[in-house]
C-alpha cells in the first residue's frame, strides 16, 4: 500500500514540476492521484492522468454527489416531481457510467487472472 501511494507521490511532484510555477487547477490533479490509489488497490493498476475514461469516472463521481439531494434518500418519492426528476435522471446516468468502468475493469482483471 506505501508503495502505490509513495508511486503517486512522485507522479504528482512530476505534474507539479511540469507546470513550472503557472497557475493550473490543484484540484484535479489530487483527485486524480487519490483516485490512482484507490484504482491501483483495487484492480492492480493505474491510469494515466490524462486518460479521459478515467478522467469521465472522476467527473461522474463529482456529479453523483453533486445531483443527488439528501432529501431524496429520506423521501425517494419526491424524484418523480420536476425540480428532482432532472438531477435524478443525471444521477442514474452517472451511476450507469460508474458501474460500467468498474465492470469493464473487474473484466480485465479477470482476464489476467486466468
């Protein structure tokens, strides 16, 4: 586990160096490398930072919390009225996307493994 983390460390103090003192966003690039560690855990492996499945399972994961209201887990039937049924439809769309990365992941990791 060190070591996956220790690995993204470096590659981001890499990106850090790239940039050469511009002004870019922080934010990406430490969801990225938080999100490396976990792939790597999880399947074995990591991805590239510029890779855009990767950088789309980010973005959906940032909407399925940014669409889902807290009011909709103690009252799901409020999804069907118009000011949630839009965010509710985002929110499935990205949890489709979501789970279909991790499907098609556990896939090739079941094709290695074999």
């Amino acid at each position: 586990m060190e070591t996956r983390i220790l690995m993204e460390v470096k590659e981001m103090i890499n990106k850090l160096r790239e940039e050469q003192g511009r002004s870019f966003d922080i934010k990406q690039l430490i969801t990225s490398c938080v999100s490396n560690v976990i792939m790597n855990v999880i399947f074995g492996y990591r991805f590239d930072h510029s890779d855009p499945v990767f950088q789309q399972l980010i973005h959906d994961v940032e909407d399925i919390f940014a669409t889902f209201p807290p009011v909709l887990g103690i009252f799901p039937a409020l999804r069907f009225l118009p000011c949630f049924k839009n965010n509710f439809a985002r929110h499935l769309s990205c949890s489709e996307n979501m789970y279909s990365f991790v499907i098609n992941n556990i896939a090739k990791c079941a094709e290695v493994c074999r």
